[in-house]
C-alpha cells in the first residue's frame, strides 16, 4: 500500500464530490430532513420518537452510504477509468482505501450535522453522551461504505446496483430489531440476525441510548467495525486487474 | 525469438470473450524505439491485444512479455501507459485535476501536468470539466493522461478519432516526437491514412495478423498508391484464401 496514492484518490474523490454540489446537499441534509418527519409524526405520541429516534439515527447514514457508494464505484468501473487504473501503480487496497476514507469523511460531517438536528431541533434526548451517538452514526456510515463498495462488484449496470439495496439492506433493518426485539424472534431468525451487522449496530445505539457504557457499548461497535474490515478487504479482493 | 531489441513479443496467445475465440494461437514481436500502427476492420482484434500488452485482458494461454518483463507485472506499470478506445477520465473533474491525480499515482514532476496539456492543444481548456468539452477534446485529455511522466510503451487505441485532419497532424507531431526520444508506440487506427505516419504496420483480420509491413511495403507489395485501397487488397487476398 502507498500512503501517497490512497490519499490521492481520496483527495480525487473528493474533488469529484465538490463538483456536485447536489448531491453533497442531498448526502449532507437528507438524512435530517428524514430523522425530523419520523420526530414529527410521532410528535403527539410521548415516548415514540425517544424510543425509536435514535435507532433511527443509526439507519439512515448505513442506507445513503450504501447507495452513494456503490453507484459511484460502479460509475468506475463501467467508464474506463478503472481499467485505466489498474494499468498504473495504484494497488487494489490503495484504491479500496481512498475510496474509504473520502466517504467516511463524507459520513463523519453527515453523522455530526444529523445527531446535531436529532437532538437540538428534534428534541431526542439519550441518556449517555452525544459523541457516542456520533460515533455510531459514522461507523454505520463507514459499514455502508465498504457494503456498497463489495456489492459494486456484483453489479454490472447502475440499475442493478441499486437493487442490491433491496437485498442487502432491507433484511438487516426487519431483522435488526426496530420492529421486533430480536429475543422475541423466532429461533432461526434470531440466529441469522445475530450474524447480520445492523443488529449489532442497533444494539450499540440502544446502550448510548440507556447510558450504558463499556462493554454494553464497545462490542456491539466492534462487531460492526470488523463486518466492515472485512467488506473493505472482500472488496479489494474482488478488484481484478485482468477481465475477460 | 526473444530479442532485446524487441518491446514486445506475443508467443501463442489464446484469448477467448465469451464464446468467441479472439485470438488462436498470435505471435507478433514489436520493435522498440519506433511508432507501430495496428490496422484492421473493427472487431479484428486490436483493442484485445493492446489490452493483453498492458495487462488488463484475461488470457488463456500463451505469454505477452513487454520491455522484459510479464506483461502486466509490478515493474511495468510506471513504464507502460495505456490509453483506452473511449476516454477513460473522470467527466466530473477538470482537465487540471485530472491530469494531477494521474500523476500522483505515476510519481511523476508537478510540470508534466502543463507539458502534455500544452502536447494536446488544451491549454485554455485546463480549467474546464470534462464535461463541458466536446468528444474529440475530452479523447485528447484521456490521451495526455497517457504521456504523463516518461513511459517507455506507449500504447494509444485509436487516439486521433474524432478529430480534424489539423489536429490529427499535430498529435502524430507529438507521437513522433515522443518515438525521437526513445519511446515505442502502438497506435491502432481505421484511418487508413495515419498508416502512412507509422514505422511499422501491422495489419490484422479475423485475430491474425496478415501483414507485418512498412507503408512503403505495403504499398509497394500491392501495387496500390493510396493506403485505403492496399489494405482492401490485402483484405481481399486474406479472405480469398479463407474462402479456398
């Protein structure tokens, strides 16, 4: 790996963004925007939005990243500009890498802007510190990141990619434990929704949420952080620089 | 015959796309220091083994060996560039920002990023997007990507289509310019009268090679004065003897 490269592509990356002012508004406020109608519809029911917001909270940075991730990538590799690439020095993980890091830069300000309106427009109150909340929010975000960009290589047209979301997302949040504890799960789903990262994700936001702290809190974020190790690294294993 | 003189040699190469047989069994040895124009109705083959040169085609059997080295391998990729058919750029950045991502991942001067913008006439277009350009500029971005540091294989698909006869003449200056100071080109081409600017012609149909000339040959050979009708002739001659 090569600091200079990753960094490179980060900063490329990046730059790309900035020409796009659209969608940097769009990956920024968007998830606000989403976290105050759920605080709104719930406005007349005490308790609702306090139980469900912060769960909520830990949703929508995985979902947006998820998206944004894999159709760039894959904008990558049907343009040529992949290939292009791999016929220079960049390594597979430098490329992996950069993207990785421009896009959980981008998550980092989207978690701080969304946990910032959360709590002092929409009222959500947790019993344990706020950074921890941010905290979660940006490793969801970064578990999105490296999801999307494995489910990019799967993918051959944009279309397809974006029904991955289907796929990959939609059975984590049912079986994650928003809409049914998971203890109360059926034993099979129960199972397999122990070995899905969401689950683990909503459990650490649950602990902010009590206060709980140490163990109650730091699994939970660990386990996520490792599902998302090893999509960043299954990722950079499916880059080839030889296609048919 | 492995030669040192030769910057590439293809011994038995097999390349299957689908259920296609591109390449049977090709052997084609490339000499350094010169300007090597692939010729040859589309679908022949020529962007295949460009593709197999640089290392980005998958292979089925057979060995491309480039300045020395395996095709593809670590040591090659700051020596060998290669330009795609379609401009393999990033539309949403500006010609600047492409070149100097480029050159970061190549190592190469800071002062190179003006050298080959100023090589392909772009110099008041550096601050555009690429989006903003017309085809034949956005194709001669993706071509100073190519020249970017000092590459000693040059490899360039079809890189003067879409441009009028003046800009053609000034890249084939550059091309030559680049083959004087020791680089070897390949260049493929269906203008028929670029063949004429080459050293070395290497005609191809169906995935073979069916003249490895020089234009005075070529001509010479066939009793044709103007390129378009030689290669017809060769073309003609190579499908007669399909045909008996």
């Amino acid at each position: 790996m090569s600091a200079v490269r990753t960094f490179a592509t980060s900063g490329r990356v990046l730059r790309q963004l900035s020409h796009d002012h659209r969608s940097v508004a769009l990956m920024l406020i968007a998830p606000s925007l989403l976290v105050g109608l759920f605080a709104w519809l719930f406005s007349d029911q005490e308790g609702v939005f306090q139980l469900y917001g912060a769960a909520i909270l830990a949703l929508f940075p995985f979902i947006v990243m998820f998206l944004i991730t894999s159709i760039t990538t894959l904008r990558e590799r049907r343009s040529g500009t992949l290939e292009r690439l791999m016929t220079t020095p960049l390594g597979k993980a430098d490329f992996i890498a950069g993207y990785a890091l421009a896009f959980g830069l981008m998550a980092t300000l989207q978690a701080v802007i969304t946990v910032s309106f959360a709590v002092g427009v929409c009222g959500l109150e947790v019993a344990g510190p706020l950074w921890q909340l941010g905290l979660v929010a940006v490793v969801d975000a970064i578990l999105g990141t490296a999801l999307g960009l494995l489910a990019s290589a799967f993918a051959r047209t944009e279309f397809q990619a974006v029904q991955f979301m289907p796929v990959v997302v939609f059975p984590q949040i049912i079986l994650g434990g928003l809409f049914m504890p998971r203890d109360q799960m059926p034993d099979v789903l129960h199972v397999i929704s122990d070995w899905l990262p969401l689950s683990h994700a909503i459990d650490a936001v649950a602990a902010v949420s009590a206060g709980d702290e140490g163990w109650e809190l730091y699994g939970p974020l660990l386990i996520v952080a490792a599902f998302a190790a090893g999509a960043l690294v299954l990722a950079s294993l499916t880059l080839r620089r030889r296609t048919p | 015959m492995m030669n040192k003189s030769d910057a590439v040699t293809v011994t038995d190469l097999r390349v299957r796309r689908g259920r296609t047989e591109v390449f049977d069994g090709l052997d084609v040895t490339i000499p350094r220091g010169q300007i090597t124009g692939f010729l040859g109705p589309s679908g022949c083959g020529k962007t295949t083994l460009m593709r197999a040169i640089v290392g980005v085609q998958k292979i089925a059997d057979g060995t491309v060996t480039v300045l020395g080295e395996p095709a593809g391998s670590r040591p090659l990729r700051h020596r060998v560039s290669y330009d795609t058919q379609a401009a393999s750029v990033y539309a949403d950045l500006t010609v600047q920002q492409n070149l100097r991502y480029f050159a970061r991942l190549l190592g190469a001067p800071a002062s190179d990023v003006d050298r080959v913008i100023a090589q392909v006439g772009l110099r008041s277009q550096r601050a555009q997007t690429i989006g903003s350009l017309s085809g034949g500029q956005e194709n001669r971005v993706s071509l100073a990507v190519a020249m970017l540091g000092a590459p000693e294989l040059i490899v360039l698909d079809e890189p003067t289509v879409g441009l009028d006869p003046l800009l053609r003449a000034e890249l084939w200056e550059v091309f030559r310019g680049l083959a004087d100071a020791g680089a070897t080109l390949i260049v493929s081409s269906h203008v028929m009268d670029e063949a004429l600017r080459c050293d070395r012609l290497l005609l191809m149909r169906a995935g073979r090679v069916i003249a490895d000339t020089t234009p005075d040959a070529l001509l010479r050979d066939t009793g044709a004065d103007d390129p378009d009708a030689a290669f017809l002739a060769l073309v003609e001659r190579d499908a007669a003897e399909d045909r008996s």
